[in-house]
C-alpha cells in the first residue's frame, strides 16, 4: 500500500489530468502563499478554479470534502486573493474540491464545483 504522501502526489497527477480532460488549463501546481497551499490551480475560460485535492484510501473516513476546515479555507482566500492581485487578473474565483477514493484497483473521481462558499 502507498504511503499517505505517495497517495497525495498519485490523486494531485489523476486530478491535474482530469482537469486537463475537461478543458482546464493548469497554471500551477502546489502554489504556497504564507501558510497556506493550494493543489492546483486551474482556468477555464474566465473562471479561475481553486482546486482542493481530497485523496482517501476507503470512504471510511467520511466524505472527503468534510476535511476542510474553515481556518483554512480563510488562508486559501487570502492566497487566491493574492495570487488574483499579484498576476492582474480579471476573473472570477471558484474554489473547487476534487475528491479521489480508492475503489479496488482504480479510482473514483469526484469533482464538486463550488464546494464552499468563502464569505
């Protein structure tokens, strides 16, 4: 069995190329700001999507998605803020959580679109 790590960076490459397949443009991968880190970074036509990378052996740990925790999600929005002010950019901010389980040999893939509300 992988380690915890090497699950993280195999779900980060499915999610990157499951963005990919659906029309994103990738433009960065683990973009650190302060404390905070996000997967991946993402624009499709005038939508910058903040991905979230939710990798989980087995679902017996709840849903992926309820592993963000709101203190985070403050250090993302004041990541994304100046990610959005530092490259000018005019575009609207969506932040996304691609969540990755384990099912036998292959893996499920659930992207959610909006998955919280950062006001």
């Amino acid at each position: 069995m992988a380690d915890h790590n090497e699950l993280g960076k195999l779900g980060e490459e499915l999610a990157v190329e499951f963005l990919q397949k659906n029309g994103y443009t990738i433009l960065e991968t683990n973009w650190t700001f302060q404390k905070a880190e996000i997967d991946i970074i993402a624009q499709k036509e005038n939508i910058l999507a903040i991905v979230e990378v939710k990798t989980r052996s087995s679902l017996d740990f709840g849903l992926p998605q309820d592993f963000v925790k709101p203190k985070k999600i403050q250090l993302l929005v004041k990541a994304v803020n100046e990610y959005v002010f530092s490259k000018d950019l005019d575009i609207d901010v969506r932040f996304d959580i691609i969540a990755i389980h384990k099912e036998g040999k292959s893996f499920a893939i659930e992207h959610l679109i909006n998955a919280f509300y950062h006001f």
